[in-house]
C-alpha cells in the first residue's frame, strides 16, 4: 500500500465487504425472457413495458405470485426484458402478502449498526409485524434497516397501523426508496423458495 494512502488495507477491505452485493442480488440467469415470434409483437411488448407495468401472473393452491417485466439495457446497449421478483400472496378470507415468519426476530437496527429494541416477527414486501420492547409505546414511525442473517442490511420505513391481540405492532411499509423494496422482496422469495420447494422447482 502506498504510504500516502488515505486508508488501510483492513479498513479498504471491511468498505468493500460492507458494499459487495450480497448473494440475493446477484442476477438469476434464469431471469431473462427470450421473445420468439414477429418482430411487430416484440415491438410491441418492448413498448408496453417501458410505458406500463406489465406482470406475469401465477396460481398455485392458494398463493398468487406477480412478476414484474422490466427491460434491461445490456453492455451493447441492448434492451432485454427481464422478471424482477415477485410479489407473493396468499388467498383467505381476503387476499394478502405472503408474510414470513421468522424463526428467530430480526433486531432492526439504526444507521450505525445499533439496535433500536423492536424485533421483525414477520414480514411482507408491504408490511411487518413488530416486537416492541416492554414498557415501551410503539413508535408511530420508524426508519431503521432490517438485517436478517447472509444479507446486507435492508432500509426500511414504516408507519404503525395498528396493535394486534398478541401485543405487536403492525406497520405497514413505505414502497420508497425502490430499489429497497426490490432487495426486500428478493429477499422474501428466496424464504419463500426455502418454504415452499414444490412451487419453484423447474
């Protein structure tokens, strides 16, 4: 290392861990849709997906799943459309987001790392289910990052709706900033692949 380096090699390398892209985020090969067919069609659907959001939808039992088609610009400047991840729900009296359950509660923490003393008990790409420590009120906001093991920390904002029967706090989350939400629901479907293998084998 150059003696007039700003940084030491340990602290280069525990930015760089802190900012490599965690596994989820890596792109699924499996993701990229070919189009067959006239070149009108494909004109057409590339056009559609750049003004509209257009969805792929599935249904198994009783979950629907909601792809999203979004085109991607490749290094020959290339458009591609490409599945982003699911939005998944599951059918009841009514339907709603697949929550995850978690095994053990996710401590969210704030921007430094430190805990803020409410667990994640579940979790969808629109809402949680929050532990709140006792003696203590439910914030009415919350801006903190969720960091379940194997990932880089996700950011999340949250509105307190409601107080459950169980004494948690139901929030839901804010859609912003997307790409957020997008690492927040790529991190729901590998859960939900772990959960329920049935549905995604090939």
């Amino acid at each position: 290392m150059q003696a007039d380096a700003l940084l030491t090699q340990a602290e280069l390398d525990f930015i760089q861990s802190v900012h490599r892209s965690p596994q989820l985020n890596r792109v699924d090969p499996n993701s990229s849709l070919r189009l067959n067919g006239r070149s009108e069609v494909q004109a057409l659907l590339t056009r559609l997906v750049a003004n509209e959001q257009v969805t792929v939808q599935a249904q198994f039992e009783n979950q629907q799943m909601s792809f999203p088609l979004v085109l991607v610009e490749d290094e020959f400047h290339a458009l591609h459309l490409q599945v982003g991840a699911p939005s998944i729900y599951e059918e009841g009296e009514v339907v709603r987001p697949w929550r995850l359950t978690l095994d053990t509660p996710v401590m969210l923490e704030d921007e430094l790392g430190l805990s803020s003393g409410l667990k994640v008990r579940e979790i969808s790409f629109k809402g949680a289910l929050v532990e709140v420590p006792a003696g203590k009120k439910s914030p009415k906001t919350f801006n903190l990052w969720f960091s379940p093991d194997g990932i880089a920390p996700i950011a999340l904002r949250g509105t307190l709706q409601r107080l459950t029967a169980e004494g948690l706090a139901a929030y839901k989350l804010s859609q912003h900033p997307p790409e957020e939400i997008e690492r927040l629901r790529q991190y729901i479907l590998q859960q939900h692949r772990l959960a329920h293998p049935e549905l995604h084998s090939s």
